[in-house]
C-alpha cells in the first residue's frame, strides 16, 4: 500500500481508470454528516461517543469509568454497547432507523459516484451510495455470488452490511463489534475473498477510510 499525495499519481490513476481496473472503497469518511430524514449519519467518533454516553447513562457510569470507556477502540466499545445488558436494543434501533437511512448526499459526492466503477466497495452500513447513484444493485454478505451480476448492474458491495436488511430482518448483518468482525473473518469469505483478488490483481483505492480499525482489512494485509 502506498501513502500519498493524490498529484504523485494522478496520471497513474487515470491510467488505471481507463483500463477499468480502479476500484473504490468509501468508508465512513464519505457519508459522515450527510443528511437524513431524521437526522444526519455519524462519523466514527460521533458513533462513539453516542454509544459511551448511551452505556454511561444506563449503566450510571463514573467518569473515571467513562474515560476508560472511550480509550477502547470503536469495535470494542460496540460489544459494550449491544450488549443488552448495558443498553436498549430500541434505542440502537432507532439510532440505525434515524442516521443510516435515506442518506441525501451533497452534489460533489453524487459526482464522484457518477463516475464509471466497475463496481464499488463500502464499509458503511448506510444508504448513501445505492440511495444517490445507479451503484444501486446491492451485494451483501453470506451469500454465494452470481459473478455476472457485475456484467449486469451497476453494484455496491457492502461488506460490513446494510442498514435496510438490518431494520427488515432478523438475521440482517452489520460489521461493528469485535465480534462481529470475528464472525466475518470466519463466515465471510465470499467478499474477503473477491477483496483480496481485486487488492492483489486490481488497483484499490481508498475514499474516506480512517483504517484504524477495519479488523477484516487488516487480516488481508491491506493495513
């Protein structure tokens, strides 16, 4: 992986793009505090501190307690936090139907996604891509893959989930927690799998990814 100023390789990129071998991912970075109908998605740190204060109110916190809450990396905060032991399943619901749904993203955004992509990657269990572009075939998790599908439609490939199935269903499937990430590394082959050949073999190149704590990537060696 190289680290640079986008101007060190923007021929390159262009390069690449025209053989259509430059595949987006768009992390949290891309859709945080974009508008919904009931509010606004989250960034990473604005999810975390949602979720500290939410098992502070609940559990009746110290300070002292807090702080060593929120040294603890995202995902290990989000074990605390769905566990219902320590917080509402209502309330995380709610939190979910209020800002990941219905994503209004702003005009520069929507340009980026009129791009020609082969496909596109996403961390993000939000809307904003399928709601705002025609990426609008969506390619979840667990599933066997008809590999023409990206002959046919224009797809996003949500590796951490998707919000929607979240609310719709009972088995839906996020990527938050530490288990979560776990039990991906295990039964999500599928897409790692796809992720890894397109790492190895395509051109990656990362939008709005913190990469801090992308468990899954990390155990691709993309970190």
């Amino acid at each position: 992986m190289r680290i640079q100023h986008i101007d060190k390789y923007f021929n390159e990129l262009v390069m690449h793009f025209k053989k259509q071998t430059l595949i987006p991912i768009f992390g949290a970075g891309f859709s945080s505090n974009e508008s919904t109908l009931y509010g606004s998605v989250p960034s990473g740190d604005d999810y975390k501190t949602f979720m500290i204060n939410e098992i502070v109110q609940a559990k009746k916190l110290s300070n002292k307690d807090k702080n060593e809450l929120a040294q603890l990396p995202f995902s290990q905060i989000c074990d605390v936090y769905e566990d219902n032991e320590n917080t509402n399943e209502n309330t995380r619901r709610k939190y979910i139907v209020q800002n990941f749904i219905d994503v209004n993203l702003c005009v520069e955004k929507k340009l980026l996604l009129s791009v020609k992509w082969p496909y596109v990657y996403t961390l993000n269990i939000d809307d904003s891509i399928e709601h705002n572009s025609k990426y609008n075939c969506v390619i979840l998790p667990h599933r066997e893959i008809n590999n023409k599908i990206f002959e046919e439609k224009k797809c996003v490939i949500k590796l951490h989930g998707d919000a929607n199935e979240i609310l719709k269903f009972k088995d839906g499937y996020k990527v938050f927690s530490s288990k979560e990430y776990l039990y991906s590394l295990i039964e999500n082959h599928v897409l790692l799998k796809k992720l890894q050949h397109d790492y190895i073999y395509q051109n990656i190149i990362f939008i709005g990814c913190s990469l801090n704590d992308e468990i899954d990537l990390k155990a691709l060696n993309f970190s």
